[in-house]
C-alpha cells in the first residue's frame, strides 16, 4: 500500500494540520527525555504522575477519582496501577476519618524519598529543555497549553 499523499490544495480534505497528532508527537518527544530515568528506578510513566501529583498536593492525600482526572488515567486502569504501587510501597490507601466512605490514597516515605532522588535529574530534563526553547519560549508553550486545557473546561 502507498502512503497517503500529504493535502495539497487540490487534494485536502481538512483545512487544519492535526493538532492532536502534533501533542501526541510532542509528549512521546518530551518523555523520551523522562523514560530512561523512570526506568531506572523501575517506575512507570503512571506511577510517577501519581507520585509527582501527590507530592504537590497540600494535604499529600487524594482519592481515586481525582487522581484519574489530574493524571489523565481511567479510573479501571487506575485500580490496577493503585494495587501494585501499594503491594509496592509507594501508596498507602486510608479511609477517611471524617467520612468513612471515602478512601484517601497518599505517599509513602519510600515513594518521597524516590522524589528527592529522581526530582533533581528531572528537572535538569527541564533545563536542557529551557536552554533550547529559551525560557520565553517555554513559558509560550506553557501558557498556549493552559489555554487549550482551558477550553475543554468550557465545553
């Protein structure tokens, strides 16, 4: 089979490039800068979201399903990702005190450690980053990302 031709006037069906084929592209970019640091500290890309928005988290503690949402994993897979990180330490799972329907999950001090280990060299990540975009260029990519993220709030 050829290759499908790429639009030219004469032959386009869509008058706009595929955005979201181009962040696709742009964050399996961005990870691969990521991907051999979590490795090697034998972590997936889920797990560390989940630590890394936990670690930000004021209280340290959320449920499931606002972890699901602030890390982009569907709550069936996030079960299943929840069960191994607590079989591993990373998260304990407590009930609520005030309400005990609710089931708060938080980290542990293994997986803050793994914070303060693999924090640092991320954020070296980060700076190789700044140093090719310029730190205007990043805060651009930033604030055009904020916007979109935006306006799926207002649909």
């Amino acid at each position: 089979m050829r290759p499908r031709p790429l639009p030219t006037p004469m032959n386009r069906t869509l008058d706009h490039r595929n955005l979201a084929m181009l962040l696709l592209e742009a964050r399996e970019t961005l990870m691969g800068l990521f991907r051999p640091i979590l490795k090697e500290f034998a972590l997936t890309e889920q797990q560390w979201r989940i630590i890394r928005v936990l670690d930000g988290e004021p209280a340290h503690a959320l449920e499931a399903g606002q972890i699901a949402r602030r890390c982009c994993i569907l709550s069936p897979s996030l079960t299943g990702v929840l069960e191994r990180m607590e079989r591993d330490g990373l998260i304990t799972r407590t009930r609520a005190q005030e309400d005990q329907r609710r089931l708060l999950v938080s980290l542990t001090p293994q997986s803050r450690k793994l914070v303060t280990e693999i924090g640092p060299r991320i954020d070296e990540q980060y700076r190789q980053l700044e140093s090719r975009f310029g730190q205007d260029g990043l805060e651009d990519i930033y604030r055009a990302l904020d916007r979109l993220i935006e306006l799926g709030g207002n649909t």
